[in-house]
C-alpha cells in the first residue's frame, strides 16, 4: 500500500449477457443485443472504504455481503476489487465468481503482476514492449480500456523475453496490460 496516505478498497458487482436494446448506428437497432461487464452495483461506496492501516506488511481484510435483486443472473456475475489511492491509481484488481468465487488475496496477485516488467515506451504511440521476466510458459496479455473492455491480444510462447504489441490504431488514452484473468497494469497511449 501506498505510504504517503490512506488507500480505499472498492467493491462492484457486475454481469455479463444481459440481453437488451442497444442502438447501433451501422446495423440498426438490436432487440436482443448480449450486453456485458454491465456495472451493477457499488458494493462499497462510490470511492470505496479507507484503509487507515499503512504499515508495510501490515494485512488489511474485509467482507462485503450484498443481496443480489431479483431478475439478476448471479450466474453471469463477477465481484470486482480494486485498491487505489483516493480517487486515483488503481494498485491492484481482482475479479471471481460472485457465485463462489474465491481468491487467495494481494499476495496472489503481486506474485501475478511482477511477472511482467514495465511496459515501454511511455507513452507509446505505435508499437509497445512488455517485458515477460519471469514468464515460464505459453499464455495471453490482454490490453483494456479504461471501460474494462479487451481492444488487444497477443499470444505469447514459451521462453519468450519481451512482446511487442501495436497499439497504433487506439485512440489516445489509458489502457491496461497484463495476463488473461489477472490483475493488469497501466500504459498510456499517445498519438
């Protein structure tokens, strides 16, 4: 956590394949469109609940409940978590089942992102190259917008050192890298 002052967790429930209206303006409208990573609820607060406990390796938990109204699919529904500063960057994330679903917590997901080094260059504006350190077999880093969505995917094989991935056709902005279903880090994209 961070040492300057207090971070917050934030909990949200969201879920997938609700289907809907949506307007697409090429193809017309859709009454049976698969809408996913529908935000729908804030399990905590809008900016999350503090964490007044900052001492290095101090261990922070917590439980939510939530009761999931009728005409949900839980079935369709994650729980996602995130620590970050108040109203700023995002530490770490972490997404499971809301129906069962669990996770061994932060450590897990350290172990996870120092995998992968620090992406470079920053910003990028064509092609950037993530580091694979400690990756020891064939797998997938995902790219995400800042809505969650995946705009980019690249495999990568066993005993490779970097990928290089082409971000040349996204539009400015941040985005967020990282293994398939593991918490991401960020990279900015400038044109």
């Amino acid at each position: 956590m961070d040492q300057g002052g207090n971070d917050h967790i934030a909990v949200l429930l969201k879920e997938d394949h609700i289907i809907g209206y949506q307007q697409d303006y090429v193809n017309g409208a859709q009454a049976n469109y698969d809408h996913k990573n529908v935000l729908r609820a804030y399990i905590t607060d809008l900016w999350g609940d503090e964490v007044t406990t900052t001492t290095a390796g101090s261990f922070v938990q917590r439980t939510y409940s939530y009761t999931v109204p009728e005409g949900w699919n839980i079935e369709n529904c994650d729980v996602v978590a995130f620590v970050s500063e108040f109203q700023g960057e995002i530490y770490q994330a972490r997404a499971v089942d809301a129906n069962g679903g669990t996770t061994t917590g932060v450590e897990d997901a350290n172990a996870t992102i120092s995998i992968l080094g620090s992406a470079y260059p920053v910003p990028a504006s064509d092609l950037v190259t993530i580091p694979l350190n400690d990756v020891t077999s064939a797998g997938v880093i995902v790219l995400r917008d800042a809505t969650g969505r995946i705009v980019r995917q690249e495999r990568f094989t066993e005993g490779q050192i970097n990928l290089t991935m082409n971000v040349t056709a996204l539009a400015s902005g941040l985005y967020h890298y990282g293994l398939y279903g593991s918490p991401m880090k960020p990279i900015v994209v400038l044109h």
